[in-house]
C-alpha cells in the first residue's frame, strides 16, 4: 500500500522515495477546478508562479447557478456570463403560501456551472496555469520532502497516454476537490468523515410553452418537508434552461422522486432533461484547513457552503483566494504556520453569518410548522430588506438598529405562537 502524505511540519521523505530529475516540479499544484481551485490558480498565475491545476474532465457540480453582485465586483465576471438575472425570490410554504420579494436596485445572476467553471479555468491558463484533466490518487513525499503528486491522466491529457499514471513535484498544493477531498482525507487532520448533505438537481430546457405563472427572472423556493425533511426544493431560471432540485442529508430521501415531485407542481413534467446531476455538500467549514506544511484547503474541501441558502459559489471563490494568498506568503518564505490564515480570514469575515444560518437552519426546517411560520416571516418588509442587504453584500448589516429590534420582537411573537401565519 503507498503510504499518504505524512501532514506535520517536521516531517521527513516517504520511505522508499526517490528524486527524479525528469519529474515535473510547479510552484502549486492545484487540485480540483471548480470555483475555488480556478480562482486560487488565476490569482498566483497572475502573480508569476509556476501553476498546475489539475481538474477531473466531466464533473458538474449540482448547483441552483446564484451569484451576487459582490462576487461579479470582487472576481471581475463580466455580466456576459450571466445566463439570466433574477430580480425576485418567491418563498413557497408548505400550506402553499406564496410570498414574492423584489430584489431592490439590482439583480441576482444566475450561471450554469458547466459554463461558469470553464470560463475560470480557461481565465486562470490565460495568465499562466497549466491546465491538465486528471483523477488525482494520492500524495507522497520525494527524497528531499517536496510533495509528489500522482495522478491518472484523462484520454485526452497529453501529460500521459489514454489513462495513464503520471506524477509531478509541488512547493504547495491547495486541495479545492469537493466534499469528499481526497487531499484532505490524506493531509489534514481530522478530515477524514467530514459531515454532509447530498444535493440533487436537474437541468431541463426551458419549454416554448410556459406554464402559468411562470416568472423567467423569479427564482422559487419551496420549503416543504416531502420535497426536503432538511432542506428546500428549488427552481432556478437560467435564461434557455431551469435547474430544479433539491438536498438533505436523510440519506433514506429520494432525492430524485422529490424533484419529480417539483417538476410536476411546476408544470415541467414533460420538458426535456438535459442534465441529471448529484453531489455531497459539506454541513460547516472544517476546523483545520491546512497540514501546517505545505497543503491548504478551499471550497467545498474546506467545508464554505453556507448553512440553510445552500451558496457555495461566493464563498468557495472568497477560500480559493485566501489559500492563493496563504501559499504565496509560504512561497515567499513565511514559516509554513501562515496557511492557517487561509481559515482565519475567512471565519473572520463570513463566521457569524454561517452561525446565523446554522441556527436557522436547524430551527426553521424542523417540520412543516415552522417552515409555515418561516415563509410568514420573510412577509415582512424589514426582513425581506435586511436579508438581501446581507445577501448581495455578503455582511450582516447593522446599519439599521431599529429594523433589527422590530424583527427580533416579531421572531418572538412567532417562536411563541402569538403571530398570524
């Protein structure tokens, strides 16, 4: 058996292990080239340094496609990316009461990941990175300590023939390869059984014969417990396309019937399925991200999707970065204790606001009476203003100390059964 990546710092070459001079050596190899690991290459690419980033060919994460202005300002993506703008949110309850909230001043874009993802890698090889398609396998150390990386190389890699082994040496490698990371598993620390959800949603092609009611720039939210006992149902627009699905962590639930389920209540039964997509969602960022060497974590690795929204992409980016400055710190020559700034920044920017949302999560979709009483609550004008201000702007707002108060007091007379729902 090969042994794994050995994760403390002091730790010495893999028995056995040699150097090869015809082997590869990158400043960072980048593992996974979603969101996070397309972001964290463009950005040390960007700054010159030598960049692998190694994606599997295929992968599609399941994914409603939201983004928020901040991410379009802070990642500079061109609006032509966009394949709809969502200016409202419709909340559905389980009673099928139906709340509608204008999205003020702006819009939310909505993307589909098959083209959002490869517009960031082609960006990150445009300033640099080598991009190649590959499973990565596992990490070792060579002869002199440098992490050896090996991985089996698509058909169409050229790095190797049609699945062939092949292996190349990194200063740094930042591990953004999903849920169930594989370089976490073999580098961090307690990361081997990270919690997690299972997402499901279904790319169909938007019908020239629209159902009723049917809202191209309205993105639905139904929250009910036959289509999520945890979570909620959704329906995105994505301009010539819908995305529909949902997620729980009930691994009993049938995710896909619970989406037909959705499809048939939104008159979509007979429109042409283009995709069928699933994958495992971290449930809270992990407590360490990085081997105190040389390894980092990001994105759905290191656990950022948000409790209750489900929003990854955001913050996934907003990880990728801070690894990618993380790792230029250590290439730099700080003592490998910085990559542990890669979490601390992160938890110190967007911590609360997962907190919040856990609470709510586990909370409000506890059972169909408080999804009732939850989807009553998002009526009032206070709480719609408030969450998209925190939504679009990626910070809890504090701005207005009197809307908060009000919304604690109506929060109460909910939680005690004193409200009208």
């Amino acid at each position: 058996m090969t042994p794994h990546l050995t994760s403390g710092p002091t730790s010495g070459p893999t028995p056995g292990s040699t150097t090869s001079p015809s082997i590869e050596t990158f400043d960072v190899v980048v593992v996974g080239g979603g969101p996070a690991g397309a972001t964290a290459a463009d950005d040390l690419a960007r700054q010159g340094r030598r960049v692998l980033l190694l994606d599997r060919a295929g992968r599609i994460k399941p994914c409603g496609g939201a983004i928020p202005p901040r991410l379009m300002r802070d990642f500079a993506i061109p609006e032509s990316l966009l394949a709809a703008r969502a200016h409202s949110a419709r909340m559905v309850s389980p009673a099928d009461v139906r709340v509608d909230i204008p999205i003020e001043g702006g819009f939310v874009g909505m993307v589909d990941r098959e083209h959002f993802d490869e517009w960031l890698r082609v960006r990150a090889a445009s300033h640099g990175a080598v991009r190649r398609s590959g499973r990565f396998e596992r990490l070792e150390r060579d002869a002199d300590g440098t992490a050896l990386i090996h991985y089996r190389a698509a058909a169409s890699d050229d790095a190797g023939r049609d699945g062939a082994p092949a292996s190349v040496r990194a200063r740094a490698v930042i591990g953004a390869d999903g849920a169930r990371s594989a370089v976490a598993q073999q580098a961090i620390p307690g990361a081997e059984r990270p919690a997690c959800v299972f997402a499901y949603h279904e790319i169909i092609a938007t019908p020239d014969a629209l159902p009723a009611g049917y809202d191209p720039t309205r993105c639905d939210v139904v929250y009910r417990g036959s289509l999520s006992p945890d979570f909620y149902g959704w329906v995105f627009p994505h301009g010539q396309t819908l995305s529909i699905g949902t997620g729980s962590a009930d691994k009993g639930f049938s995710l896909r019937g619970a989406v037909a389920t959705l499809r048939a209540d939104a008159g979509l039964t007979h429109a042409r399925t283009l995709r069928r997509e699933g994958a495992p969602l971290p449930m809270k960022p992990l407590r360490r991200w990085d081997n105190g060497r040389d390894v980092v974590l990001a994105g759905d690795a290191a656990g950022v999707v948000a409790p209750a929204s489900g929003e990854g992409i955001y913050y996934a980016m907003v990880s990728g970065r801070h690894a990618a400055t993380a790792v230029a710190a250590l290439l730099e020559g700080a003592a490998p204790r910085c990559l542990a700034q890669a979490r601390k920044l992160f938890m110190r920017e967007h911590g609360r606001v997962f907190w919040v949302l856990g609470l709510m999560q586990r909370f409000w979709y506890g059972s169909d009476k408080r999804r009732e009483r939850f989807v009553s609550i998002c009526k009032d004008r206070d709480v719609q203003q408030l969450t998209f201000d925190a939504y679009m702007n990626k910070r809890l707002v504090r701005a207005r100390p009197m809307a908060h108060v009000r919304i604690f007091f109506k929060d109460m007379a909910h939680l005690l059964g004193l409200a009208r729902v």
